[in-house]
C-alpha cells in the first residue's frame, strides 16, 4: 500500500527506468537487514550477523559536516556504515571497476598485496553490477508499499496489488515490470478494473489482495487510509495481478557481497591490509572515538581536568619539527582544547584505517593521516592508547622523532 496521497503523492506511481546509484542505499540495507531477519533468501551470505549488523548501525548523532551526501572522501566514514558502502559501491557500478588504493608514501605502514583479489572484485562490479544496472533500467514502474504488505508481496502471499485508477496506473498493464522498494522486482500478469476497493477485493478475495486481514470491511477500512471514497468513486480502481521473476536485485546484491567477502568490504569503508589485520572488524562509530579520547587522565584526583588525549600529546608536541601537533602549552582546558582539534583533524583527514593485532593491546583501531600522523584506540573505540609519529622502519631508535 503507498503512504499518504497528499505527502508522497500516491495518485500516480514513478515512471522510467531507475538509476542505480538512487537504488543502491535501500537495496543494500534490505539485503542486510533480511539477513538478520532469517530469511531463507539470505541464508548463504558470507557476512556474519555481527558484521551486519555492525553496518547497519545508525546514530543521529553521528552526523559529520565533513562528509556530505554527495561525496565520498577521507577520514572515518560516519554511522550508519552501509550508507558509506552503498556510495562506493554506486561509484564502482558507474565506472565499472573496483577502486584502488594510492601509493601513499613510506611514512604509512606497508599494506598487503591484493592484485588478484582486486582483478576477482573487478569482474564481479563489471559483471554483476552490469547486470544489476540493466535490470533497473528495464523497470516500467516504480512503487512503494509498506509492511506487512512489502513482506506478502515478496513472498507471493499476496498476489494482487489494489491501486486508484489514476495517473499513470492507468499505463500498466500486463508484462509490466514494477519495482517496489527499490529492491523488488514484480511482473504485471494482468490488470482489472473496478468500481470500488470492495468489489474488487470481493472478486479477488482477501486472501490474494490482503493477507491476514479477516472481514471485506477490514480491507475496505485500510484503503480508506491512503484514498478518499470520493477519488475512488471519481476514478475506480485497479486490481493489478503480479508474479515473483526469480532474478531479483537483492540476489545480484547478495552475489556482491559474498564476492566481496571482509576484505573487499572492508577495502569500500577505507579499511586497509596489514599484517595482523582483523578483516571481520568494523571502524567504530566517531562518537565513541572522541567520547573516550575526551575521558579524564586521572578521574579519580580531585581538580584534575586533563583528559587521556591532551595527557598523550604531551608526548608527541616536541617530537614532530613541522610542528604538525601543534603548540600544547597553558592550562589544562587549552591542553584538553588543542588534543580535542588534532582527534577531529586525525578522524576527518585519515587515509589509512585499520583494525589490527599490536602487543600488548590485542586489536587496536588505528588511523593515520597522508602524512603518517595518527592514533590508536582498542578495536570498538572503547579506549583510547594514544597518539602515533610517522611510520618508518627505525622509527623506535630515533625515538620517533622527525
């Protein structure tokens, strides 16, 4: 059923083939979310329910004016984390390949070599995202239904859509292809006419029109919500019969993924391979991150107000000869001030993201800028350990001084 005609315009359904980019977010989060929910169709993808899950997190407060809806850049990519992947991945389909990462220079840490794996990801975006493109481009109609109704229709329970007999329902007919959700493909086996909602669901039955839904009454009632009497008496109504093609979005989305696997996953988050990588690790969200960088030094000394970050840059200020720390002196509140500016610089500039095994700490979330400046935390962002100097070889017989 659609929402409200006067918010989303109900009258008439989308026309035209649909762009991919613009179905990509919510067929991703529908694969992974059916993953969750235990469906069947779903019940071979690679990803573990944690790893899900992990994605589809979502925050309001995460929100990061650095990153706006249109670009995809540096830095720790905001919650929910399937939104990042779904503009990647929108991005590999229109250009058909897997991007690659830039040689950034020595002062990172090596990262593992993947060519075959990135020649594998290559011709699986080409292929199947090649595939996927076409099948969007061949839908006729878009529309949108609500639950339970979007689960009925796609697991054949419900096998006839009710509509209003206006605008461009009236240009649907049998062999149309129709897009529900952005994610489910159905075919138009034929379209009937009728007086009112109540015939129809008298000559289609409940049981094919409104699954669960026990009296005509009832049925009548629930259209009521979406159309007037006096529309449905001005423009009749269509009972449009559909069927389940077994080539669907999400099938070709699911391909994906399991193609992907981790690390290719993992590759679109901006998460790099070293040795020790966890691949099944997430970035955790950046409230957390600057939550536990903020904490107090000693929370238990009465007056005392430096937090773990400001404690951290104490020993790093003088090492760098650029400078690139910055100036840490005055009290405690400038100290706190001057390391919560270099966490937010660090989390919107880094280009090297990882969550990999280091002693003592066991897995840590480590994040580097171009430069090689960085930091690192425990791997959920828990903890924060501290601040990091450049990567080089000799880097602890130097003291880490540059």
């Amino acid at each position: 059923m659609e929402k409200s005609e006067e918010g989303l315009g109900a009258a008439s359904p989308g026309v035209a083939a649909v762009r991919i980019s613009d179905a990509v977010d919510e067929l991703l989060r529908f694969t992974l979310s059916s993953t969750l929910s235990g469906d069947l169709d779903f019940s071979d993808l690679s990803l573990s329910s944690n790893f899900c899950s992990g994605l589809l997190l979502d925050n309001a407060s995460l929100t990061s004016q650095h990153l706006n809806d249109e670009e995809i850049g540096n830095g720790v990519p905001t919650y929910p984390l399937y939104k990042h992947l779904a503009k990647e991945l929108g991005n590999s389909f229109q250009v058909g390949s897997f991007p690659r990462r830039e040689d950034l220079g020595s002062n990172l840490p090596p990262e593992e070599q993947s060519q075959i794996k990135e020649i594998k990801w290559d011709e699986l975006i080409s292929k199947t995202g090649f595939e996927l493109s076409n099948m969007y481009g061949s839908i006729n109609f878009e529309l949108h239904v609500q639950e339970p109704f979007f689960s009925q229709l796609k697991a054949g329970r419900k096998k006839v859509e009710g509509r209003l007999a206006a605008g461009y329902y009236n240009n649907v007919a049998q062999g149309s292809l129709l897009l529900f959700n952005k994610c489910l493909l159905l075919k138009v086996e034929r379209v009937t006419r009728y007086q009112s909602f109540r015939e129809m669901l008298q000559v289609e039955t409940l049981a094919n029109v409104l699954p669960g839904v026990a009296t005509i009454e009832e049925g009548v009632a629930i259209y009521r919500k979406f159309y007037t009497e006096e529309k449905e008496k001005a423009s009749g109504v269509l009972a449009i019969s559909v069927s389940k093609p077994s080539s669907q979005p999400y099938i070709f989305m699911k391909e994906i993924l399991n193609g992907l696997g981790y690390d290719g996953v993992g590759r679109l988050l901006g998460m790099v391979r070293t040795a020790g990588t966890v691949l099944d690790a997430l970035p955790p969200s950046r409230s957390v991150l600057v939550s536990s960088a903020g904490r107090s030094y000693q929370p238990d000394i009465k007056g005392s107000t430096l937090t773990d970050a400001a404690r951290a840059l104490t020993k790093h200020a003088e090492r760098g000869s650029e400078g690139w720390w910055g100036h840490l002196k005055g009290n405690d509140s400038q100290k706190n001030q001057l390391a919560s500016q270099v966490i937010n610089q660090l989390l919107d500039d880094c280009c090297w993201m990882n969550v990999h095994l280091i002693q003592p700490y066991g897995p840590v979330f480590e994040i580097r800028v171009c430069e090689g400046y960085g930091a690192r935390w425990s791997s959920d962002g828990s903890k924060f350990i501290g601040f990091l100097e450049p990567y080089t070889v000799d880097g602890f017989s130097k003291d880490w001084k540059h």
